[in-house]
C-alpha cells in the first residue's frame, strides 16, 4: 500500500495544496526569508483610500509616498470618514512596516498596513 501526504493551507480568501515532492522546495524558500514587523507613527498629508481594494496612499513629512493596504482596524465606514475629512490634510498615521528579506539574495520589500489616522490637531488634543 502507497501513501502519500500533503500540506493544506486554507484561508477566507485562498486555498493550497502542496504535494509531498514540493514541500522540500516550499520548506527551503521560507527558511531562507525573514520577516520583521514594526509599528511606526508618521506625520503626514493622507491622499486617499478605497474602500473595495482596500488600499491608500499616505505622504509622509519626509516626501516618501506609502502605499498600502488599510488594516482590518479600518472597518468599511470609516473609509467614506477618512475620504471627506481627513484627505489632503495633516494627519498622524499609525502603520504596521512588514519588511520581508531574502537571505540567499539580500533583497528587501517592504508592505504597509494602515492601522489608524487622525488629524494632527486631533493628536495635540489627547
């Protein structure tokens, strides 16, 4: 009798298979990644997001445009908020930097996830 194996993963939005002869290639590929998260605090003019992709974009007081997904914080109603009163205006950005580096190659990307907005002189007032 023959028996063979494989790793399901499964989530709300995914399901995968990997069979027995790729789960040596799947194991070596996250072995050899590092991920680090942090959460940041960045002054900045919000630009705008959406609510069905679930993106936005942020200008930080540095110059650097972020781009990212909104956290499962923002919830669907605060999106419509955060587009009429917070957009082209000074804010205060709570973000998670998920940093993922390839050790076999030293490439590094960099995914933001919007946690929480105010206005800046919201901010001063707590």
């Amino acid at each position: 009798m023959k028996y063979s194996a494989s790793v399901r993963l499964v989530s709300a939005r995914t399901q995968i298979d990997i069979q027995k002869s790729r789960i040596g290639v799947a194991t070596s590929r996250t072995e050899n990644i590092e991920i680090t998260e942090r959460e940041e605090l960045k002054g900045g003019v919000f630009l705008g997001a959406r609510k069905h992709s679930r993106d936005f974009n942020f200008q930080s007081d540095d110059g650097m445009v972020i781009s990212g997904k909104l956290g499962d914080e923002v919830k669907d109603n605060t999106v419509y908020l955060m587009n009429t009163e917070y957009q082209d205006k000074q804010c205060n950005a709570i973000l998670l930097r998920k940093e993922t580096k390839r050790k076999e190659s030293g490439r590094t990307s960099v995914r933001w996830i919007l946690k929480d907005i105010h206005l800046e002189e919201d901010a001063h007032k707590k």
